[in-house]
C-alpha cells in the first residue's frame, strides 16, 4: 500500500452514494501481469471504510427503500445495467484484461457472460414471490413469501473479476438486499465502472457500496461484523474456511464457492479429436485460472497413451502473449507469488513421481517481464501425488489412468473437492450412469466448462455450501417467511377459565 495526501488519492471507493478515497489516503498501485506495466492507482480501504461502507448498507436496508421497491423495478434497474454494459462493453472488456493479463477476446466473452447474467436475473425477480401452502381448513389462509436477507458483503477473486460480481451483485438486488462488494486487490477496476454504472442508473445511496483493498483491512470485517446477514465468497478452501469459523459467532449466511479439483474422464469411444481438443480446453482456457478446470484428466486404459502423446503435442503449440497480441492462445498468471506458488505445486509433483511432458516456468522472448507458466501435463500420477490432491490454480494437467466404469467413477470421487467434471463417451448409457454417480456439481457430458445462467453453479464437498445462478442463486439472498392467518379465530380450549 502506497500513502497519498487525502486530497489526491483517486476517489476509488463508493459509500452511501459517494465517490470517495480510502480515509487514511492509502492507494494501490494495479499492474497488468502480462508486462509489469502499471494499469492504475486506486485507493486502498481500511477496515474503518468498511465499516462505513456497512453502516451505510445498515442504514439504506432498514429504510426499506430498495427492498419495499416492487420486484418489477428492482428488475428493470438490472435489464438497465445489461443494456449500460453493453454499451461499455469495450471499456469494460479492456479493463478487465489490463488487470487480469487474460487476453482481451477471453475478456470480451466474459462482458457477455455478465450481460447475461445481469438480464437473468432482472427477468426474474418478480417471477417468484411466494407460494400459497393448502393448511387442510378453509378458514386458513397460509402462504410462505420471500424477503431479503438484509446486508449482504460480497467478495469476489481475481481469475474472473466482474463476472464473479455479477453473479454476487444481481440476485442480491434482485431480492432487494443491499450489499458491499469487495474485489480481489489485484483487480479492482471493472469494480468501479460496474458501481459507476449502478450510480447513473439512480441506485438509492448505501443500497450498493464498494470497498478496494487488501483482504485483512477491507474484507475481513465483512465476516465478522453483526450488521452483515450474509457474506458470500468465492475464492480459494483456506481463506473460504476463516470466513466461515468468522461468521460462526453472529450465525450470519455463509455462501461459499472454494474451487476444485475437477475430473475430465475420457472413455475409450469417446470422439477422440474433440476429446483431445476439449481436454485443452478443459485444462488451459484462461491459463487454467478456473476453478473447475479439467486439471485432472482421467484416461481409459487402451487409449491412453495415443490420447496423451497428442494433448503433450498440441499443449507444446499453445502460444503465449499478453492481453491484446492477436497470436496469443493463453496469457500469463495473476502475480509473482501465484507464479512461484504454481512452479512449487509442479516440483512438488514430479518430486512425489509424476513425468513432466511438457511446459515450466517461462514465457519465452519478449515476455520476460510477464508471469508466464507454459501449458504443463504431469503424466503417470498416483492418486496420493499431491498435483492430484491439490488445486493448483495454473495450466497443470495430470493424467490417471481407469480400465472399467466402476473404477473411473472411483479414482474421479477421490477427492476432497467437488465442484464440476466432465465425461466424454459415446454410450449414452455409460455417460448418464457416470454423470449420476459423480460427487461435483456441474457434470458436462461430451463437452467442458459452458454454463447458463438459469443453471445452478455450485460445488459439494470442499467445494463450497450454496449455490450460484438459477432460482436457488436468487434464494441465497431471500429467507423464506411463512404466514399462518386464521379467518375464524375461536377459542382454544387448551387452559379452560376456571
């Protein structure tokens, strides 16, 4: 963290309708990961921004302004932000790509992933406001309706920035929530223009609030703080475990999305080219900075070696480059630290037996000063090797091996995680048996990593609790009230007058 005077720190953080910098006039200095080269300086937030950052989502939910808004509107006002951000969609999409390094055509694809999302759930939220439950008496009237949860804090990773907010930011306004997002420090500014969005568009002061910042001073307190229903989290099992031992003595909602370890099975008839082709995505799209990346690639015994030869010859092909070289296949990690942790979790791998076939550290001319990992495959893995066990959040692929149904199934549920999966075969039988008896929470079948934002996303296990997206998304930030009037009110009887 850098220190400014108060009065030329950039005004980076928005409180209670506010453009506002940090209180102690901290910033931060933002660089692109493909070069080194400084995209921005924004204002870094203490911990007694964000509690003014709470008090102001306090103050804005229990005025009722927003939440007594008709669903119809608070719909309207994300329909609106879809059409903003698809207006800005150059900006944005050049922004994220900046602060991530990804390249600016995986950049562009996210804008729309989120522009979907945002009409999602602006069609939805008045499509479910309750339901009317038969109590056996006609004198009854017993109905269950939704409200919101209250204040909600949202914190949101680095791998995809604004489009991790949007799943977070849309159903809480949708419930008429209010909420304070917190992005990963790395990657603040498609933060700003989404709230600087939601501000033109005439969202009530304190309904939606944004504090940048480092996770300890920022974020932290978003967990523990007794004004703050909810805390929803998407990042890595270590940080997701303090959030919720955190949230555990003020009983606040916890939604928790903590990455996988995600099994890509391949069955000797499956379409061996789109298999092959598939696995590289599965794998290496965005770098493998995914949480359910196919990283752990689970191979029928009789095809496996011709399978795996082809994946090491064309992951060897993949060019590297920065957000906007037009050659580039796949860019670089987030920082130094995440490219040492990566270069760590492969040595260690090969350390417990696995064969490097391909890719390292390194970029190659011309991107000395990015943090480049080459696309790598770790072949002959054990199921105790710890490139198995563990998220490497990189472009690692390990291979395994099954020879039948029931040992596949097994090798792909032995894992702590359980967030998505894959199985490619072309029995419909097979496919639908493994796809059921697998323990993750999306399974593509011939296919990898599409989703749709009327689908639930979430993972079992270490995975996370709650979902993401779909009807359930929008329930995470409702609580269900059930109303029980009787019209012919009588005495009971029960303690009789004496």
């Amino acid at each position: 963290m850098n220190a400014t005077d108060d009065s030329t720190a950039p005004k980076t953080l928005y409180i209670d309708g506010r453009w506002v910098a940090a209180s102690d006039g901290g910033t931060r200095t933002v660089i692109c990961p493909a070069d080194g080269t400084t995209v921005g300086t924004v204002s870094e937030a203490t911990s007694a921004d964000t509690e003014k950052a709470v008090a102001a989502a306090r103050r804005a939910f229990d005025a009722g302004e927003w939440s007594s808004t008709p669903a119809a509107e608070r719909g309207d006002l994300l329909l609106a932000v879809a059409d903003a951000v698809t207006a800005r969609k150059d900006e944005f999409a050049r922004a994220e790509a900046l602060d991530t390094g990804k390249r600016l055509v995986e950049a562009e694809g996210d804008m729309d992933d989120i522009i979907s999302c945002f009409r999602y759930f602006g069609k939805i939220a008045d499509q479910h406001p309750g339901r009317l439950v038969d109590a056996g008496s006609p004198a009854v009237i017993s109905r269950v309706v939704y409200e919101p949860v209250g204040v909600c804090g949202l914190i949101t990773p680095w791998n995809f920035p604004l489009l991790q907010a949007s799943w977070k930011i849309a159903p809480a306004l949708a419930a008429g929530d209010t909420f304070i997002l917190k992005p990963a420090e790395l990657t603040p500014h498609t933060a700003v223009l989404i709230m600087d969005v939601l501000d033109k568009l005439g969202l009530p002061a304190g309904v939606g609030n944004l504090v940048l910042g480092a996770g300890a001073q920022a974020g932290a307190p978003l967990s523990t703080h007794p004004d703050v229903d909810l805390v929803s989290f998407t990042g890595g099992l270590v940080t997701g475990r303090k959030i919720a031992e955190s949230a555990a003595p003020t009983v606040k909602k916890v939604a928790l999305e903590l990455g996988g370890k995600n099994p890509n099975v391949v069955f000797a008839d499956a379409d061996f080219d789109a298999a092959v082709d598939n696995a590289l995505n599965a794998g290496f799209l965005d770098s493998g900075l995914v949480c359910s990346a196919g990283t752990r690639l689970i191979v029928q015994d009789t095809v496996r070696d011709r399978f795996v030869d082809e994946l090491v010859r064309r992951a060897e092909g993949i060019v590297l480059g920065g957000p906007f070289d037009e050659d580039a296949q796949a860019g670089p990690l987030i920082s130094r630290d995440h490219l040492e942790k990566v270069s760590d979790y492969v040595r260690r791998g090969i350390e417990a037996g696995a064969t490097l076939r391909c890719g390292g550290e390194g970029g190659g001319p011309g991107l000395e000063n990015g943090f480049f990992y080459r696309p790598t495959v770790l072949d002959n893995c054990t199921a105790d090797n710890p490139a198995v066990i563990e998220e490497g959040f990189g472009p690692v692929i390990t291979v395994e091996t099954f020879s039948t149904e029931a040992e596949a199934v097994a090798i792909a549920n032995d894992t702590d995680y359980g967030l998505a999966g894959a199985v490619w075969t072309s029995d419909r039988g097979v496919a639908n048996r493994v796809s059921r008896a697998l323990r993750h929470g999306t399974i593509w079948i011939n296919d990898y990593h599409p989703y749709l934002p009327q689908a639930e996303w979430g993972g079992f296990k270490a995975s996370g609790i709650g979902r993401e997206l779909g009807p359930t998304g929008l329930e995470e930030y409702r609580e269900a009230k059930h109303i029980y009037e009787n019209t012919e009110p009588a005495v009971t009887g029960w303690f009789p007058t004496k």
